[in-house]
C-alpha cells in the first residue's frame, strides 16, 4: 500500500475541487469551454488565495479546500474571475498607469460582467457598495476597465480602499509589472491565445445565450479587442519608399576601402544613397473641436501622436497637415520638421466651439490637393466623438475616425476605417 503526504493529498483533493469547479460553470457556460480549459492548475505556498499569469492558475491548498467547504459559489466566481482577466486582456495593457488604480478597475469591470451572467454557479447577492458603483460607472462612465479606471482618478483614497475590498477576488502578484515585460514575446503570445479563446466564445456565445448576459460578456470582448495601440495602428498608413540615407544592407564597404587605399582618394562605388523604407509621407490630422470635444484630450492626443511619429515613423521630408474643424475648417498648419510639431504644441488653442459636420475638412483637403498643398496623403485621421454628420463619398486617400468613446457603428461609413482609443493611453495615465 502506498502512502502520500498531507500535502500530496490536498493537491490531490484540490485538483479534483477545480476540476468539480470547471464543470459546473461549463453547464452554466457551454460558450465558455475554451478559456475555462485555458489554465493549468498548479500550487503555490506563498499565495494565500488564488491568481495566475496567463498561462496557469495558482492556488492555496487551503484556501481552495477551506472555501469549497464554505461557499463553493464563491470558489467558482474566483476562478472565473481570474478567467476573464485574460479573455478581457487585463495582464498585458501596455500603456504607463498607476497600477494600484488599475487593478481596482480591472476587479471592478470583471466582478460586473460576473454579477450580470445571472447564473446559479456564480450567482451571489449585490450589496449596497456594488449597487451604487454599478449605477455610478452606467449612468456617465465606459463600463470597459479603461473607462472605469477615468473614473477611480477621481476619487480619494478612503473610497478606493472602500472599493478594493469589497471587489478584490484573486491576487494579481503574477501580472507583467512592466511595460517591458507585458510586451515580451511570451506574454504577446499569451495575450494573443487568449485574444483567439475570447473571439470563439463570443460567437458561441451569440448563439446560446440571451440578448442581456450576451451583451455583457460579449461588449467586453468587443472592446478588449477594439484598443489596439495607437502606435501599432499608424503603421496601417505606411508606404514603401525610397528615402536619401546610405542603405547598410546593400553597401559593401569591401570594394570602398580597395579603392581608397589603391588611388588614396578614390573609391571604386559610391555608396548607394537611398534606401526603401516604410514610412508615412504626408498625414492630415483633423481635430474636431466642436463643443462637445475636450480640449485637454485634443492636446494629449496631439502630443501622443507627435512622439509615436519622432520615432522612425516619417519620412525626413514628410508633411503633417493639422487642420481644427467643427461645422467649418477653422484652422490649418503645415509642419514639415519636429522643431515645428514642437513649437505648434507649446502654442496650441483650440479653435472653434459650434456643432460637428466632417463633410467641410473632405471637401477642403480634396481643394488642397487640386491646388497642390497635399501630394502624397497617406491618411486622413478624424479625431473626434462620433457626433456629426459623416460624409457619403468615399475621398482618394484612406481615412480613418479614432473614437474615444462609444459610437454608433452603423452611422460611420463603410469606406471608412473606424477605431476606439483607449482614453489611458492619450491621457498618459
């Protein structure tokens, strides 16, 4: 007869209690069984709970066997919860924040989604604190963890230990604590596995589940997926072109060096003096400053923008066309050097104030390019909220609208491409 250790046996004991818990939300969410299978299960005697980084799910055998024994819904909620971390994305977000504050968000955005599945594996009763968050973050918030995050940047310190406690569930110690580590190529691929579990659930998700708990569940997918870096997004606009720099790749200094210790000073090949690269040669960036834009996110995304192109994004003759718009073109600077992008942003205003129509900026590049002061447009960038009246022709050059908020998809053209920032990243939070 073989005998095991205490510790032997409650691993045992605990693997099984998980694999009891894996089941019973697989029969409340048969949608779910690819992330609910995403984790290995693995025990950790620093921890006192329960978390996992991604790739597996770390527990304390006593926690686990004490909670199942008490609450064995509550157990359930800590498991999916940690699950829908990683379908939402919430480890690998790359933009600098206070970490403290986002991981409050992130508690907060998947207890909610959890308190709306409406299921009895998971179900529990809301208290008074959740009640009132909740109608706080629908009524003027994104209920995204990035919109609930703006919101915890209000608020002082007692109200954010209020909420910490009462929404904390699994222990986030194994989170990339970097921006540099979040964007290694392991936790890429990690983010990346997960991003294909996400999308296969929430199309299964369409067909099992009713309209309220798809909403829920699916919209956070949704937007997980929509906030791809701003970054990562300008590369959509880049062209290959032959830029005047010495290209190293093809220049065989060999043949250089011969002839100039043959002749002294006489090389036998110049250097070739050009190179392809793909970059942006001329952006038109149009910022809607009607009434209902904020001011401050309009510099921060023009500030935003004008580093991300610093950084080997432009071509050295390349032109930025800066244009403010609200019913009318109100204003438009041509900068053709990052001395001038600098001193445009230390005396930046905004002009304008009326309602929002895109129509006159289309119509004013496309006279632009007729006359000669746009040539080789890559893109047209449309900052905005979503709230105007879109145009119906489709312009000679691509053109996308960056959202910061919701928007009604089915108002904005399909010829246009449309993407919803994540107000973190402009802000700089």
């Amino acid at each position: 007869m073989k005998y095991i250790s205490e510790i032997e046996w409650q691993q045992q004991v605990c693997v099984q209690i998980m694999e009891h818990v894996k089941s019973e939300l697989f029969l409340d969410f048969p949608f779910m069984a690819l992330p609910l299978n995403g984790l290995q299960m693995q025990m950790s005697d620093s921890l006192k709970s329960a978390g996992c980084d991604g790739k597996t799910f770390y527990f304390s055998n006593e926690f686990v066997i004490r909670i199942f024994k008490k609450n064995p819904v509550y157990l359930n909620r800590i498991y999916l919860h940690s699950i829908l971390h990683c379908v939402f994305s919430h480890l690998w977000i790359s933009s600098s924040r206070n970490m403290n504050l986002w991981h409050i968000a992130c508690d907060i955005c998947v207890e909610y989604t959890l308190d709306h599945l409406e299921k009895k594996s998971v179900k529990r009763i809301l208290s008074y604190i959740r009640k009132k968050t909740y109608q706080i973050l629908e009524n003027e918030y994104n209920l995204s963890a990035s919109g609930i995050y703006l919101y915890l940047l209000n608020l002082d310190s007692k109200q954010l230990l209020e909420l910490k406690n009462e929404f904390i569930c699994d222990d986030h110690r194994y989170w990339p604590k970097s921006k540099e580590e979040s964007q290694s190529i392991g936790n890429q691929n990690l983010k990346n596995s997960w991003k294909q579990k996400a999308i296969q659930s929430s199309l299964q998700n369409k067909n099992k589940m009713d309209g309220k708990e798809e909403g829920s569940y699916s919209w956070q997918i949704k937007m997980a997926e929509s906030k791809r870096s701003y970054r990562e997004f300008l590369k959509k606009f880049m062209v290959l072109k032959e830029e005047v720099k010495i290209n190293e790749d093809e220049y065989d200094l060999s043949y250089y060096t011969y002839g100039l210790r043959l002749y002294k000073n006489l090389p036998l090949i110049e250097p070739i003096e050009t190179k392809e690269e793909r970059k942006i040669p001329e952006l038109v960036i149009v910022l809607d400053t009607s009434y209902s834009t904020s001011g401050n996110l309009i510099k921060n995304f023009l500030k935003e923008t004008s580093a991300i192109l610093k950084s080997n994004v432009f071509f050295s003759n390349s032109k930025i066309h800066i244009i403010q718009c609200d019913n009318r073109v109100q204003d438009h600077k041509i900068l053709t050097s990052f001395d001038q992008m600098d001193e445009f942003l230390e005396s930046f205003t905004v002009i304008g104030g009326n309602g929002t129509d895109f129509r006159p900026v289309f119509d004013y590049v496309n006279e632009c390019m007729e006359q000669g002061i746009c040539k080789e447009v890559s893109a047209l960038l449309y900052f905005t909220d979503g709230k105007g009246i879109y145009p119906k022709r489709r312009p000679n050059y691509k053109c996308a609208f960056l959202f910061l908020e919701d928007y009604d998809r089915n108002l904005v053209p399909t010829w246009a491409i449309s993407q919803r920032m994540d107000p973190i990243e402009i802000l700089g939070g």
